[in-house]
C-alpha cells in the first residue's frame, strides 16, 4: 500500500468517526465542533483526489462560515452547556425512512447515467478538455457541460441537503 492509500484510509475513518459524533452526541456544542471535523476530514479526501480548489472551498465555506452560523445561532438560541441540549426526536424512523430512500436515489443516479465515472471515461466527450483536475475550467465544465454528462444533479442533491440543514437549524432554533 502507498502513502495515498493510507491516509485515504486515515481521513475516512476520521470522517466517519465525526460524522457519528455529530449525529449521537447529546451536547449540540461538540457535535457542531466535531462537524467542524468532519467538514476537515472531507477537504482532506479533495486533496487526495486532486480538487484542491474544492478541498479549499469546502474549508473556507463549510468548514469556516457555515459552523460559525450554526455555532452562532445555537448560542442566541438555546442553553449550550445543557445535558440535554440534543433531544431524542420521536419521529427517528420516518428521518431513517427518508435517510434510505434519498441513499438508494444517490446510488442510482451515480450507477445507472451514462457518463459516471465508475463505467467510463468522463474526460472523453468533453470539447477541450484537459487532464488537469481540480481547476476551476475543468469544475465548470462537469458541472454545465451541455456535451456530456454533468453534475447538475449532485450540486441540486447538494442544494436540497443545504435546505435540510437550514429547515433544521430553524426546528432547533424555534421555541416549544
């Protein structure tokens, strides 16, 4: 095994370890602390895929400004320091029905286009493509190319799980 394949290893198992926390701990302080983790950790699987411009990107946004507005609002909102600041929802199994569904959706989309990576070459419909990963040129034209397949469906995935996170944050944020 090489060096890349190890601290592939190392970083998803330091994503996954946080992504946990963040979901099981009961203190909303550290979860949101160890989503500061997580959001790290996934920079770090960007660097190791050569898209340095969205490792970048995801520790300037997520990483810094997003946790800093959710670490602001549940301080103006709740008692922090509280033992029982992250309630137990009881309606755990329809977010688990909802989890699993939006999961098999993401698998499909991935496995079943024509373009994906997993069962070809995505740079080689491409007008002027350039074996340069990670530029903004090249995020650009995966992201809108109207020549092949694009990623409009994974940033639209990722638009609808940023709307999840704010519908909760005003959930956690309303008064009972």
């Amino acid at each position: 095994m090489d060096v890349a394949t190890i601290a592939f290893y190392v970083i998803a198992a330091v994503l996954i370890g946080s992504a946990l926390a963040v979901v099981t701990l009961r203190n909303i302080v550290r979860a949101a602390l160890f989503l500061v983790l997580a959001f790290g950790a996934a920079a770090g699987i960007y660097v190791l895929l050569n898209a340095e411009f969205i490792a970048i990107v995801q520790v300037l946004i997520y990483a810094g400004a997003v946790t800093i507005l959710i670490l602001f609002a549940i301080m103006l909102t709740h008692n922090p320091m509280s033992a029982n600041s992250n309630p137990v929802s009881r309606q755990w199994w329809f977010a688990g029905l909802v989890a699993i569904g939006l999961c098999v959706v993401i698998i499909d989309a991935v496995t079943g286009s024509a373009g994906t990576l997993i069962g070809g070459d995505a740079n080689a419909n491409l007008v002027g493509s350039t074996s340069v990963s990670g530029t903004v040129a090249r995020i650009g034209q995966l992201l809108y190319s109207p020549f092949t397949y694009s990623y409009v469906l994974p940033f639209e995935i990722a638009s609808v799980v940023l709307l999840v996170a704010i519908i909760g944050a005003i959930v956690i944020g309303r008064e009972d």
